[in-house]
C-alpha cells in the first residue's frame, strides 16, 4: 500500500475563500458610466457581451470589446468610461488566502482573455437561473475564468505560505475578535504564551508585526463594509473598535488619502 497526504494542501484548500460583494448583467450608456480614479478593496471581472469601453490607467488605454474577459484587481487605480453603450456581465471579487490578504492586491495591470460566446451564454443562463446546478456550474465557470486571467500575474507559482500552529492560531484569534484595540497582551494570554515569543514568532513567518496585521485586517474589513451595504460610518467605527467616528475617520484618512465618506461615494458613483 502507498500513501500520500498533502496536508499543508488541503489545508490551504479548506482556507481559501472566493467572496462575490457584488454582481450584475448590465446595459450601461455613456452618461451612466464613467469615473475617475477609481481604487477599488475588490477585484473585478467584466464579461463583454456588446458595445464598448474604456479604461485608462498610467497614462494607457484599455478597450472593452465583445468577445473578452477582463480581471482589475483588488487596490489598482484606474478610470473607466463608454462613448455609446456597453453590455457586460460583472463579479466584484475577493480572492481571500488563508491568511486574510487578497491574492490580487496591487497587481499592475488589467488583464484580458478571449471569451467564447458559447461560455458567457452558458454563465447567463446560470446567472438567471435559480436551482443548484446554477450554482455550483457558475462558481466553477467563475474560478476557471479567474485562473486563466491570473495566470498572466505571475502569481499562481508562488509558494503557499505555511504557518506553525501558533501562527496560524494568532491569526483566527484576530480574525474571530477583530478590533482595532486588540492587544498583543490578549491575544498572548488566549494561547497560552509569552508577548515575547509570539511577537518574535510572528515577525519571522510573516514579515510583519502583529500591530501591522492587525491594522490591515481592520481597514480591509472596514473598506468591505464601507464598498458593500449601508451601515453607518458611526457604526462601522463601533464594530470595528476605534473610540470614536473621528479618530477612525482620521486614521482612514491617513491610510487612504481621503476620509472614509469620500471613499464610499467614489466607489457609488
């Protein structure tokens, strides 16, 4: 008999997560899209089934044409318009690895691939559907299109990072009591360790101090709140564990170059 188990694998499979914030089949005009510099918290997968776009960003020129897929990743600015109409199916997404970050944060371009008429025919159909076939042939048609668009970043032959049970512990304890006034001191006494050796421990497998991890966890989520739904800035703030609108409003601001109202308008419009 032999054996073999990819522990680290199936571990990272578990973990990860594809998130859809928000979706549609839309018919747009000239009036009704165009805005500029736009920085999105998510990715964005655009199907072009009629009509044409644009997007401009570093001073390049992108068309949107039937027949091709788009991927904008998560954190790339950009601007977009239409001079007539254009007809798309489109997926806001999060690409969520086991620990937190998205695996297209920051990639430096759109990427592009053909789409055949048969595929996003197939995925309408799925779209307007309502039964678990739809479902499960449209996440799959979904990841697959996805796959092929990241495949041109590079970042599918990166090695999956491995975390040592302390770790990975530290990490759930962030996420299941997310608070921008987590202490080091928390979350030390709820593993049973010393602020010494998990400071220590956490710098070296990630690169980044436990305050760091933190602050980016809770802005992600703070801009996921703000992108998606209504909830109350004052809200937001509460939820998220700043003393108050404020003091959030001014961290976000130094975070983002604009106060957390002005990003969620942007990313309305």
């Amino acid at each position: 008999m032999r054996y073999e188990f990819n522990k680290e694998l199936v571990a990272n499979i578990n973990h990860w997560n594809m998130e859809i914030d928000d979706s549609g089949f839309v018919y747009l005009l000239h009036d009704s899209w165009h805005s500029e510099a736009v920085c999105s918290p998510y990715s964005r997968l655009y199907l072009v089934s009629d009509g044409e776009g644009q997007i401009h960003a570093g001073g390049k020129m992108l068309l949107l044409q039937p027949g091709y897929a788009y991927f904008i990743p998560a954190g790339f600015t950009f601007s977009y318009s239409c001079a007539d109409y254009l007809e798309k199916l489109y997926f806001h997404l999060r690409l969520v690895k086991p620990d937190g970050y998205d695996l297209a944060q920051s990639l430096g371009f759109v990427a592009k691939c053909p789409l055949e008429k048969e595929l996003l025919d197939d995925m309408l159909r799925q779209y307007r559907g309502n039964s678990w076939e739809d479902v499960f042939l449209l996440e799959q048609e979904i990841r697959a299109l996805t796959f092929r668009l990241l495949g041109q970043y590079g970042v599918l032959h990166k090695s999956v990072a491995s975390y040592t049970p302390l770790v990975e512990d530290t990490m759930h304890y962030i996420h299941a009591h997310l608070s921008a006034g987590i202490t080091i001191g928390q979350i030390a006494a709820s593993l049973f360790t010393s602020e010494t050796t998990l400071s220590r421990r956490f710098h070296q497998e990630t690169g980044r101090t436990i305050h760091q991890y933190v602050e980016d966890m809770v802005f992600q989520a703070a801009c996921k709140r703000l992108a998606v739904g209504s909830q109350p800035i004052g809200e937001i703030s509460g939820d998220l564990g700043f003393c108050d609108p404020f003091y959030f409003s001014r961290r976000f601001r130094q975070r983002y170059g604009e106060p957390p109202s002005q990003y969620r308008r942007r990313l309305r419009i």
